[in-house]
C-alpha cells in the first residue's frame, strides 16, 4: 500500500492531499487541469520536496519532514510514465527497456524482459529507435521500461493524453493487465472521465490542491455535491453491470443491474462479463407515471432521493433505481412534476445514449479468454 499525506505552498494555491493506493488496484488522481495532480505525483516520486510530508510504500518511509526523511528519487524504487515517453533517443528500444532494469538490488523481479517484450507486442521494435516508432509505440516501450525497473509502485501521469483514440484503445488493455500481473500499486493522473471509467477501481479527486473526495469509481460518481469538480457535461451516474443476453437481431446488448435491466447498443462482450456503465445525467428524462407508448427502451422505476442547489435554469435530481441515477432538469420541469426527497418516479433513458465511451471495467466473465497483448500499430512510421 501507498500512503500519501502532504502539504505544500505552491505559486497560487495550497496543496493539502491526504489518500492511500492499494496493491494490485488502479487509483486515479482526478481533476480539472492545474489542480495540483502532476506535483502530487512528483512529490511521491521524490522529485519535489514537500514542506510538511509523510509518504511511505508497505511500511518503508519514503518522506517523513519531521524525522528528516526524504529518501532520492533513485532509491524510491517507482516506476514513472509520463505524458510524452521519454526515451533516450540513442537507445534502441531494446536499450530503453533495459535501462535500470537492476536498481531494485537481489528482489525478484515482477515481471521478465520476455514477458514485458510479449505482453506489450515489442519484439518487432527491439532494434529500432524511438525515432521512427509512432506515438504509440513509443508509450507501449515507456511502460515498458518503467516495469523492468522492478517498481514497487507506478506512477502514471496521464500516459494517454497525447494520444488518438485508436492508440488509447490499444493501449488501455494492456494497463488492466499490468494492474494484474504485478499487483502493485498504480497511481493513475487524469482529467479524462473515459480512462477513469475503464481502469480506476477508487479514485482520488482533487481541484485546486485540496482533496474533494475519495472512494470508489462509483460511489464519487454519483455525489451531486461533486458535480461542478467532475464537470457538469460529465455529471452523471456510474453502475456496476453484468451481461446478460445479445439481441443480435436488433443489434442490442441486455446489461442487467441491482435495479432491473437497461438495453445499450450491442457491445462486444460475452454473456456474464462484468462492466461499468455510465449514465450521463443529461440522458435521464423523468416521469410521474411509466409511459406505455414512448420509444425509450430503459423505463426504470425510482425513487427521488435528494435534491441539488439550483445552478441557473437546471437543478439536479438524484435518484435511487436499486442503484444511484443522476437525472438533469430545468427548474421548471421539477416544480411541474413537484419533484421533492421520497417522491415516486419513472427514468427514462434512451438506448442509444449510451455509447460505447460510457462503458468500461474489467471485461471478466465466465469462459473468456482474451488476448491483451498489443496490435501491430498501423500508423507506424518507418524511418531512417
């Protein structure tokens, strides 16, 4: 386990976080830009001194400002992906994946160069430079090369973010699967609710130094008071999700929830996997009674559970279906329907509302045995 406790004076704010990142889990570091995410991380990876600080990784003091305790960046044993790769350019891949591939001393590795070679499909870029590899071929050797220096914890500093969404769906399963194969933990900063979604099994959010709120994906998620941290185009509900059939005849997929069942458009994913979905709460209309003649696929039944501070014309409405549901209204459609904490409704939301961008987790299930490892990327640029 991670434990992080730091503060420190910066040019326009305070930063004031206090959280733990359990092994073997994803925590993301959530916020808007500038918020403090980038110098939190430094500061666990030892690369800023924190004015008052207490971090430590399973019980070794990595920063103690009391004791006089700031272990260098170097014997902190993290491994650090940053936003551009990083490579030495005068290395091969080969050479930057085996770059301090010994610093962590006689510990068993937690994973061998053939593996890492394997898993991330590199074994055709070995000899290459980081010149004439595309953008993501060069992050694939960056996480790479933080895995073989046998971290005892990740540091990932939105990895993704210079990326198209073609190299970031390639590049998503392979960070699930690290999250598996070395069980440490993995500290994963970024202001995209798309990868949090997918990866993050308990996020920490973070708006202008100071930590909001912390917990699981879904339990952050639905808090109305968090509405304007997450961004009011992403407010919205996350829920736990299994498969349960394929209408391939209508090309529509059957997700089966605490609280009934919602029809999405057909996804690719076996009966009885595992997965998040998310509900935008601009995508939930509501209504007294349940229509009979409406085109919307997903009528659930609900009950309001609380009420927010009005923002302009909207106010939002939380819901209980068997799990939490956000639905946004205008102020005038609340006071219509006298919407008020215990009241009986019906959520309406539309089949094709939800993308495939509001899906993600584990795709886990029964009799599924899918290959992670790394496409060959197409947009491969052979130089030199």
């Amino acid at each position: 386990m991670l434990n992080v406790d730091i503060t420190h004076r910066m040019d326009t704010f305070s930063l004031d976080a206090r959280f733990c990142c359990n092994s073997g889990e994803v925590t993301a570091l959530f916020g808007p830009s500038g918020a403090g995410k980038t110098s939190v991380i430094n500061m666990i990876a030892g690369l800023i001194r924190p004015q008052r600080g207490y971090i430590a990784i399973d019980g070794t003091v990595l920063c103690d400002t009391e004791q006089g305790i700031h272990v260098p960046p170097h014997r902190r044993h993290a491994g650090y992906v940053f936003q551009e790769s990083r490579l030495f350019p005068h290395f091969t891949v080969a050479g930057n994946l085996t770059y301090g591939q010994n610093r962590k001393g006689g510990a068993a590795p937690l994973a061998g160069f053939d593996d890492v070679v394997s898993v991330l499909n590199l074994g055709g870029l070995l000899k290459r430079r980081p010149a004439s590899l595309s953008g993501g071929e060069r992050q694939r050797v960056a996480i790479g090369r933080a895995l073989l220096s046998n971290p005892r914890f990740l540091l990932m500093d939105e990895p993704l973010a210079s990326l198209d969404l073609a190299r970031k769906a390639e590049i998503i399963p392979l960070i699930e699967q690290i999250r598996s194969l070395c069980q440490i933990p993995i500290l994963y900063v970024s202001h995209a609710v798309d990868e949090i979604l997918r990866l993050a099994d308990r996020m920490v959010l973070i708006e202008q130094g100071s930590v909001s709120a912390t917990g699981t994906v879904e339990t952050v998620f639905s808090r109305l008071d968090l509405r304007q941290t997450v961004g009011q185009e992403d407010a919205g509900a996350v829920l736990n999700v299994r498969v349960a059939a394929h209408d391939r005849a209508f090309a529509l997929t059957e997700l089966a929830f605490a609280g009934g069942n919602l029809y999405v458009p057909q996804i690719d994913a076996p009966e009885g996997s595992d997965l998040r979905v998310r509900i935008l709460a601009r995508d939930i209309a509501l209504s007294l009674s349940a229509p009979e003649d409406a085109s919307m696929l997903n009528i659930l039944p609900a009950t309001v559970s609380e009420i927010s501070a009005p923002h302009g014309p909207y106010v939002e409405i939380g819901l209980d279906a068997g799990a939490p549901l956000i639905a946004r209204l205008t102020r005038k459609s609340q006071a219509r329907l006298g919407l008020v904490a215990g009241k009986q409704v019906f959520a309406l939301i539309k089949a094709v509302s939800i993308s495939r961008q509001n899906l993600g987790g584990r795709l886990t299930g029964p009799g599924q045995a899918e290959d992670r490892r790394a496409p060959p990327d197409p947009d491969t640029r052979r130089r030199g």
